[in-house]
C-alpha cells in the first residue's frame, strides 16, 4: 500500500470569501436580511443552520422568484465565476506542496478536499477547484423532470463533516457513496485504511469544522483554524472557539503563500507529514 497524505479544506471563508453570500447577491438577494433575519428566524424555530439557509434558498426558486428556475448547470456557472475570488496564494499550493512531497519520496502522494457546507454545483463549477482537488463534498439539491432545483438532497453540517473524513480515510470515494451512502459504515480495520488520520491536515474556519478539528488533532493529524481579522466578531469566535480548547494547531488569517504564517505552517505540516512517513518506513526495514 502506497503512503498518501491529504489536505483537506473547507471552502467558504477559508479558501475565498463566503460562496453562497456571493450567490445570494449576484441574484440580488440582499444577504443581511437572508443571515441575519429569515435565517435567523429558521434557527430560533430550532432549524439546523445548514438545512435553514438551503430551504431558504429553495424558497428562492420559482418562475418569479430572485433565482428563476435555478437549475444545477445555473450553480455551476455562478461557481465558474469565483474563479479570481481565492484567497491570496490559495492558487499554485497544491503544485508547490506535491513538488515538496516528492523531494522527501518519490512514492509518497498528496491528495487534496474539501468538505464543506456550501453548495457543491457552485464549488465545483470552478476550474481551479476540479483542476486541483481530487474529490469535493458539499450541499446538493436535487431536481424536478424539469431540471429546476426542487429538494435537499444532501446537507453538510458539523459532525457530519466527520462523515467524509472517514470516507476518505477509509479510500471510500464519493462515487461509491453514491451507489450506497451506508459504505462508510464498512468496518476497516486501522492498518488497511488508505490514509492515516495522523497524515491528514484540516484546514477550516468555522462552528463547523469543530468536530474535524478535533477529530484530526485526536488522532495525530495537524488542524489550521482560520480566522478574518477585518472582522472583529469571526475573529474573536475563532479565538474563544478554536484556541481555548486546543482544538486547532494555530489560528491564522487566510494568506497561503510561503511567506505568511499560515502558508509557512501548512508547508511545514507537509513536509513534516512526509518525513515521519519515511521514517517509519526505515524503522520498519530494522524490526
Ligand atoms: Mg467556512
């Protein structure tokens, strides 16, 4: 069995600004009042927050309603557009990371996610994304005879972020998921698993990714929490939230580029990743 080491990310306000809230708006839908007064009031009727924002957004959905007939080539299109939205030194990581794996071993591989709650026809219409990423998990809607964007079919929320990273761990693709969604249920035992929690590293920014972080961080992985500084609230929720409970590593504003902290810990994180893999590997030639 190969060694694989994978980055995983979640997406909105770690990889680029919020995806949905860019939605909501090229729609002219005004994204204070979604949030912060219809959202809101799904929560206080004990909504989860994220099946809350996607049953608002079908409520959006109609011949004269802000999305039209919306349909899943419409989200992709929209994602096609985020394209110059990433976060400085988000692009061209990937490249530099794998050339790094491959200077400690020519037969260790870095694979890269995301997991996120956002809508995954808009983080997948991006070409950076499917250009870069090996698999993808967000929020899907499911359509009518029509084509138009009618149900929920699958919702992203805290622990069930949990869910793909067992999945991934356990070299459950999503494509066999969706031939049978019990899959990662499958019992595999730690050794044969296909990537190590402990060659993982998580990168996340919000109330959602708690459960991933601790989940990494638990089972030796390394967890990179984000945080906006240009926003005193996110930034303090980060704080209170993430270093308090040693549930991330550090926490970081979203500058990837080896010069920034975040891109010179990520890189580091790798490298390190890389080199425990081949260390083990020697140890084991002596036993
Ligand atoms: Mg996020």
């Amino acid at each position: 069995m190969s060694d694989v080491i994978a980055v995983v990310f979640d997406f909105d306000d770690t990889l680029l600004p919020d995806s949905t809230t860019l939605l909501l708006e090229s729609r002219g839908i005004d994204p204070d009042k979604f949030w912060k007064i219809d959202a809101k009031n799904l929560l206080d009727q004990g909504f989860d927050p994220t099946l809350a924002y996607l049953n608002l957004i079908l409520q959006n959905i109609g011949p004269d309603k802000p999305f039209g007939n919306l349909r899943s080539e419409d989200l992709r299109a929209f994602g096609k557009t985020l394209d110059n939205k990433f976060f400085p030194g988000v692009k061209g990581l990937a490249d530099e990371l794998r050339a790094m794996v491959k200077e400690v071993a020519k037969d260790i591989t870095i694979e890269f996610y995301i997991i996120s709650g956002g809508l995954q026809d808009v983080i997948d219409g991006s070409d950076f994304v499917r250009s870069t990423f090996d698999a993808t998990y967000g929020c899907l809607f499911g359509a009518d005879e029509s084509g138009t964007l009618k149900r929920i079919k699958r919702t992203i929320t805290f622990t069930e972020k949990t869910r793909y990273l067992f999945e991934i761990n356990k070299g459950i693709s999503p494509l066999d998921t969706s031939k049978n969604q019990y899959l990662v249920n499958k019992h595999i035992p730690d050794r044969e698993r296909r990537i190590p929690f402990k060659n993982m590293i998580y990168v996340g920014d919000g109330l959602t990714d708690i459960p991933c972080f601790s989940l990494i961080q638990k089972n030796g992985g390394t967890a990179f929490g984000i945080f906006k500084p240009a926003v005193a609230a996110s930034a303090k929720r980060a704080f209170l939230e993430f270093v308090k409970t040693d549930r991330v590593a550090s926490t970081h504003s979203p500058r990837f580029a080896a010069e920034e902290d975040l891109g010179a810990l990520l890189r580091a994180a790798v490298t390190t990743s890389a080199s425990r893999i081949l260390l083990a590997r020697k140890q084991a030639e002596f036993l």
